[in-house]
C-alpha cells in the first residue's frame, strides 16, 4: 500500500531521481541517515508536525563535532525531509487524495522556526592580503599553501579546486576543465589560467609526476587533500581576518570588480551559475577570460608580494587532513 512507503524507500527514490554529485549526496546522507536514522523505517504518513518539531528541537540542542550551534544542521536536516516528503507524496499521490495532506515541515515554517541566513559578504582586505600570504607559508605544508594560493588566483570552490585532477589540466594551452555547478549539468567548463597559477601548477606537476591529483594528501597517498577548516583556523589567527575558505574565492571576485571586470567574466572564471536569466545568453570567449584573470592575478601578486622563489621548496607543514586532530604550535 501506499501509505506504508517507508522514509528510506522515498528517501533512495528522491536521490535516484536528482542524481547529485558526490557532495551533494554526503549531505544527504548526513542529514538523513545520521541524524534521522530512527525515522528511516516509519511510513512517511507515519511523521507528524508534533515529531518534526520536538526532532528540530533536539537538533537544535546538539552541538556539533566543531563545538558550533546546532542551528544551521537542525534546518537542513528538517528542510531535507521536507523535500523528501514532498517527492513522495508527488508520486505516490492518486487524482482522488494526496499522499500527505499537509506536509509536517509547514508547522517549522508557519512558527518562523527557521534560522534566516545572511548571505556572507567577507572579502580578505588589500591591506591585509600580504599578511594572509605570509600566514599560509608559515603554516602550511607545500600542498596547502599552494592550494590556498590556487583559490586564491582562480577563485574556484574550495571542493572544485580540491577534487582537480591533472587530466583537467593543460599545461600547453593553461587551461583547466572544472564541472559545470548548474543543477544536473554534466558540462565541463573550459577556464583559462593565469601566468602565475599555470607556472604553480608546472612547477607542482614537476615534482609529482605520478600523482592523479593536483593537490593530493601527503598523509594519503592517492587521495586529494580533505577538508582545510581547522587548518584555516590556524591561518586566521595568525593574519587576523575573520574568514571562511570560501571567502577567499569571493576575494578574487571582489578584486576583480575593483579592477572593473565585467560580472559575466568573473561569473565564468568562478564557475558560478549565472542568477539572472539574461546573462546566460552572455558566452565570454577564451581570450577576454585569460585577459581577466590575468589582471586579477598581477594584483595579487602586487599587494602579496608572493613570487614562485619563494614557493620553490616543498616543505612539511603543521597541517593535517580530514578526521586528523590538529595539534598546532607555531613557532614563530
């Protein structure tokens, strides 16, 4: 029967049917295999807006691995179920009488229970951009320091820089393929490099010419680097700017509209989806990209001061990757 349709079964059908990338579906799962794994043999007609509220309330209470309020995990959680049950009661329901009248989400959102979210709108300062650069030299091993580096001159998502192998690489035309972010594209986008980001790269692909990934994990050989969060935490108090690791992509973007580059460009070099429906018949050739990026680049390098001597030598850092402990001391 219909009603008997258990959380899991409409949970496994929605994932079928979106077909998300890996991190996606590790955020699924997170949200409903670890934290509502008692729910996942209930029928979904089984789940009232009384269990949803006191679950939310729960959430909310539980701080997380980080020691961080459990807030924001409380509502993807629930806003997650709520997509579930809305698939299912789409699919299952017959013309005569839905599957689920009223989904339970709709009582977190008619008591404003949801935490309203303020986009970020940090930018790494130009007068602070020299001391972030000495900071991750200081702190990190070769790998990480030039990975920040990388993020830093191409502006790309910390996860699409981390998972980039050398197959999307071409050092002979300093271009990179990156996956398209729009929802269920399989498309990979051509990015140009800039002369600075394309010798890093050289020279990293000179020193680890059997590696797959660009930036693969010194402590797990075959795997790219994992999660920079308490690594980042480190750099942060060492340069003193309040900063998540996806603002330093929103500092080549900021860097980039300073300079006067149109918005459609560094929407391209950034790999974002376009927000408003015009810009997508905007298609910014090759040469006005690497134009872009290149002046980007040449700023950096100017109130960085950084230059390839000095990221010549590989060293070993105070860095770990995901699931290990940090135990840092800086000795400076």
């Amino acid at each position: 029967m219909k009603e008997q349709i258990k959380v899991r079964i409409a949970y496994q059908e929605y994932i079928n049917s979106r077909n998300p990338c890996k991190q996606r579906r590790q955020f699924f799962r997170r949200c409903m295999e670890n934290h509502l794994a008692d729910w996942m043999e209930l029928s979904i007609t089984q789940i009232t807006m009384e269990m949803v509220e006191a679950k939310h309330e729960q959430l909310l209470l539980q701080p997380t691995k980080r020691g961080t309020s459990g807030r924001s995990r409380a509502d993807d959680v629930m806003k997650m179920l709520g997509a579930v049950l809305r698939f299912a009661s789409a699919k299952y329901s017959d013309c005569s009488e839905p599957l689920i009248a009223k989904n339970p989400i709709l009582r977190l959102k008619l008591n404003h229970a949801f935490l309203k979210s303020e986009p970020r709108s940090v930018a790494i300062p130009d007068c602070k951009l020299q001391e972030f650069y000495q900071a991750v030299s200081i702190v990190c091993n070769d790998v990480y320091r030039d990975f920040f580096i990388f993020l830093l001159l191409t502006g790309l998502r910390q996860a699409d820089a981390r998972m980039l192998r050398w197959n999307s690489i071409d050092l002979e035309l300093g271009l990179m393929r990156v996956r398209d972010r729009a929802p269920g594209s399989k498309l990979r986008r051509c990015i140009p490099l800039s002369t600075f980001a394309l010798s890093l790269l050289s020279r990293r692909r000179s020193t680890r010419a059997d590696t797959e990934w660009v930036f693969e994990s010194d402590d797990h050989a075959g795997i790219h680097i994992g999660a920079v969060g308490n690594l980042l935490q480190i750099v942060r108090e060492h340069c003193e700017v309040q900063m998540h690791v996806n603002d330093i992509a929103r500092t080549f973007a900021t860097q980039g509209a300073k300079l006067g580059i149109h918005y459609s460009l560094l929407r391209a070099l950034t790999n974002r989806s376009p927000c408003d429906v015009t810009l997508q018949y905007i298609v910014p050739d090759e040469d006005s990209m690497r134009s872009a990026t290149e002046a980007i680049c040449k700023q950096f390098v100017t109130l960085t001061g950084m230059n390839l001597h000095d990221l010549s030598a590989p060293k070993r850092a105070y860095g770990a990757d995901r699931g290990d402990h940090i135990q840092l001391q800086l000795a400076l």
